[in-house]
C-alpha cells in the first residue's frame, strides 16, 4: 500500500512539472507552475516534519508502527531465507552441463 501512495505521490509531481497546456481553466481555479508546486511541496514537508511537536502521540503511534513493521519483515525474511535453504541448500547433482575443455597449450603450461 505504501508502494501505491509514494507512486501517486512521484507521478502527481512528474504531472505538474510537464510543461503541458491543459487549455481553460474551470471555475476560479488557476494553474500551478512547477516553482510553485515546488514550493508547496516543500512547506507541505515542512508541516510534517513539525507534527511531532504539535501531536506527540502520533509520532508515538507512528514509531511502534514503524518497530511493528520491521519485526514483521525481518520474521518474513528469515521465514524466506529458512525456505530457499531447505530447497536450495544441496547442490543439483541431477542436472548436467556441457562445459568447454581446455586448449592443449594452456593444459601444458597449467602444469
């Protein structure tokens, strides 16, 4: 999910720096020129970065997020990696490959 909200979020921006002309405008509302949206991107930044000091408990709720997050991807992990080594930790001796012999000028000086 948040792979979906941080794409919306870079094509939003990749949309308002395309210099494209959407023809008129609707009722009252005016376009955005790149710099501008720059600009508001960077006081919405600005915002969030400060909610921590207006709303402590949700920085708190945030950050158990966060901690819940991560115990639970290094489970998934070592679950996964438990996986790959039950199928994968012996080598195929089944299967064969055609390999190219050595020139008889680099057996001779290998020696």
């Amino acid at each position: 999910m948040g792979f979906l909200v941080r794409m919306a979020f870079w094509f939003s921006l990749v949309l308002l720096v395309l210099p494209l002309d959407p023809g008129g405008t609707a009722d009252g509302v005016t376009n955005v020129s790149p710099v501008q949206a720059f600009l508001a991107a960077r006081e919405a930044v600005g915002d969030v970065t400060g909610i921590c000091e207006r709303k402590p408990d949700v920085c708190e709720t945030g950050k158990s997020a966060m901690h819940t997050v991560g115990v639970r991807a290094r489970e998934a992990a070592r679950i996964a990696f438990e996986m790959l080594d039950e199928n994968f930790s012996e080598p195929d001796t089944a299967t064969t490959t055609g390999g190219i012999p050595m020139p008889k000028a680099d057996v001779a000086a290998s020696d």
